[in-house]
C-alpha cells in the first residue's frame, strides 16, 4: 500500500500557487512526476501525493524544482482569481476518475505531439544537412576541377615552351649543318683551283725549257708544238648528287623483308590515324610528344614533385595513346591514393594485374605494389576484409616482406577488435 503525503503546504496569489511537497528519504527525479492542467501526481514508492487542481492551470509554463527531499511546484493559473482550496473538494468518484482519464490522455496527446515534431524537426534537420553537404559538395568539386584546368594549363604551357625549345634548338642545328656543308663546299672548290692553278704552271715551266734548234732542224721543231698541243685540258669542277632511299628500319634494304615492313607500316599508321581521330585531346601534340614512354616519365617527375594532378594528366594521354601498358595504371593508381580518389585507385589497380598476366619473375614487383595499393584503398574505405585479401596475396608473391607482414598483422587486429566489439 502507498504512503498517501498529507503534509504539504501550499499559498497563492492572483496568478500562481506556489506548493511544496516533501520526500523524505528517497530520491525523487523528474520521471516521477506527472503534471497536467488540472491534475497533480507525484508517485516515488512508498510515497504517493495527487491532486485534482480546483481551478485549470498552465501546465507548459508551470515548474517543478527538487530540492533536500522536497518538491517546489509553482503552478501559473489560466484564470486570475483565488483559489478558496488547492485541491477540488467533494467531487464524486466518476468524475474524479474522468478527470484522472483525460489527464492521461492528454498527456499522451502531448507526448505523440512532441514526437511528431521532433520527428519533424528532425527530417527538417536532416534536409538541411543534406543541403549543406550538397552544397560542399558542389564547391569542392569546382574547386578540383579549377585545380585540373589549372593544372592542364600549366601542362600545356609547359609543353609549348619545350616544343619551342626543341624548334629552336633544331632551327640552331640546320643553321650550323648548313654553315659546315658551305665551308666544306668553298674548301673543296679553294682546293680545286689550287690544283687547276698547279696543272696550268706545271706545262708554262714545260713550254719554256724546250731548246733552241738550228735551221736545218725546224721539223723537229713543228712536232715539239704539236707535242705540246697534244695535252688535254684540265677537267671542270662539278658535283654529283648522290640520293639515297629513305627506310624506318635500321637494317639494309638487301637484309630486309620488304613486304612484312610495309605492311607493319600500313598497320601504325592505320592506328595512329584512327587514334588521333577519336583522341581530341592528342591533337595539339608534335609526333615526339605522342610517345607513351615520354609521357611516363614526365608523369613521374610531376609525381616525385608532388604534383600528382598533373602526373594524372600525363599518364590519362599515355594510356590513350596504348592502354595495354600496366606501369601507366600502376603509376596512376600511386597518384589517385595520393589524392583519396580510392575507387579510381582500385580500379586502376586491377586493370594493372589483368595486363600483368600471366605472371612471371619479371612482373613481381609490380604484382606487389597492384596488391598494395588495392589493399590499401581498401582499408581507407574500411573494407578491411577484402584489403586483408589482397596483402595475403601480395605476401605470397614476396613472403621474406617484413612491411607487408606487419600491415597484414595491423588489418587483422583491426578486423577481429570489429568483430568483439559488434
């Protein structure tokens, strides 16, 4: 049975009652409490305290503070008046208990009320996250694809200024080659009339030491002249062009199949023409720069700059030139987990070991690294079972790796503390 409190006290003005009612020796918290317009309860076993209110009050407005074992009500009244008692006196038992009834039901009312709205206000909430996720969303990506046309300028520019350096740097050459044929050319003809000078003195001299004959020896004399008559005139200068049959292969044209080089020439032109046609992009490049290897490498000096945008772009045109080469992936896949593009790093990743098959002990290096840089992306994404799989894989292909067993022993950490800890 409970311990009804009939020690309370309570007083009024106009507009509030002011009611303390005391708790000794148990503790009392809010959920003990229940308030409604016209009814009072306070139930902390054994004690129990109810009122039915002589007049409505306020109950939004109305507190309750708890304090050394007593409850301190002040009740706003809806109505300003006096109250002549605080609770209703000789009220029958049906109405005291309707009154007990609708007390319950409007505080349930309340309640789904103030579910609602919170469920409400909560939704609400949510939108508005979602907006400014949304929103930084939208800037971020302006922002990455700011830094990309930046990047691709900077690119361009770059590579402008290298095929003016190259221009100017083979215009230098020509100049030089053409100089050095010019000198050549005016020794050799300083040397021809050298010699032509030589010739013509040499049979002056001859003329001169012939001797002097007598008069009965001027027949002699006759075929001296036509002797010396008799010599041939100096041959002219001239040059003789010499043109020699242009061939890509190093080897000579006796040594060669003409027919199997031909046709392996129809083929990369072919190629190179269909894709030139479908790769916009490559348009602006000289012959030179649409060289995968080349494009490599600049990729590779951007990335140890740290400009790992940019190395992006060069190896996005390498592989657009040949997409069977697995270091462009390998080398990409390094840049995207550099920048957290982890789904990009994992696909580049598994592009790399499809092109790395079937393996052999020339690919083992780069098998690991494709393992890794999967495995690793992986784990950033918190799939930590399939980033497990793949350094499994990697340790199998290089077991003495202390790293890759350290890494693999921290992946299973993690994934059996997940699993204790649901």
């Amino acid at each position: 049975m409970p311990v009804w409190v009939r020690d309370y006290s309570w007083r009024q003005t106009d507009t509030a009652v002011f009611l303390s009612v005391p708790m000794r020796g148990v503790r009392v918290t809010q959920a003990n409490i229940f308030c409604t317009d016209q009814y009072l309860k306070v139930n902390v076993p054994p004690f129990l305290f109810e009122a039915i209110l002589y007049a409505p009050v306020d109950d939004t407005s109305s507190t309750a503070k708890i304090r050394n074992e007593t409850i301190f009500f002040t009740l706003y009244k809806k109505e300003v008046a006096m109250w002549e008692s605080l609770v209703m006196e000789n009220g029958d038992k049906e109405k005291m208990q309707r009154i007990r009834e609708n007390a319950v039901i409007k505080a349930q009312e309340k309640a789904d009320e103030e579910e609602k709205s919170k469920a409400v206000t909560k939704r609400e909430h949510k939108k508005l996250a979602l907006e400014a996720t949304m929103k930084l969303e939208e800037t971020e990506r302006k922002r990455i694809e700011n830094l990309k046309e930046e990047e691709r300028k900077k690119v361009t520019e770059e590579l402008e200024i290298w095929k003016e350096k190259q221009r100017n740097e083979e215009k230098q050459r020509r100049i030089q080659s053409e100089e050095k044929i010019h000198r050549e050319r005016k020794l050799i003809e300083e040397k021809k009339k050298s010699e032509i000078n030589k010739t013509l003195t040499a049979g002056t001299s001859q003329a001169r030491s012939i001797p002097t004959r007598g008069a009965g020896s001027s027949g002699s004399i006759f075929s001296e002249k036509l002797k010396e008559e008799s010599f041939p005139a100096p041959r002219s200068a001239g040059t003789i062009q010499i043109n020699f049959t242009s061939r890509v292969f190093p080897t000579a044209l006796r040594e060669s199949r003409v027919a199997e080089e031909e046709e392996w020439l129809h083929k990369q032109a072919e190629a190179r023409r269909e894709m030139n046609a479908n790769f916009s992009e490559l348009k602006d490049l000289n012959e030179e720069e649409k060289n995968p290897d080349w494009l490599k490498d600049k990729g590779n000096k951007m990335f140890a700059t740290g400009n790992y945008l940019a190395a992006v772009n060069a190896y996005n045109l390498a592989i657009l030139l040949n997409n069977k080469i697995p270091v462009l992936y390998l080398n990409r896949a390094a840049c995207h987990l550099k920048l957290r593009n982890l789904h990009k790093t994992i696909e580049d990743s598994s592009k790399a070991l499809e092109l790395l098959l079937p393996p052999v002990p020339d690919n083992v290096d780069a098998r690991v690294k494709a393992y890794v840089r999967r495995g690793t992306a992986f784990c950033h994404l918190e799939l930590y079972a399939e980033g497990l799989q793949d350094y499994d894989a990697a340790l199998k292909i290089d077991p003495t790796n202390k790293t890759l067993k350290q890494d693999a022993e921290k992946i299973q950490h993690i994934i059996q503390g997940t699993a204790q800890d649901s």
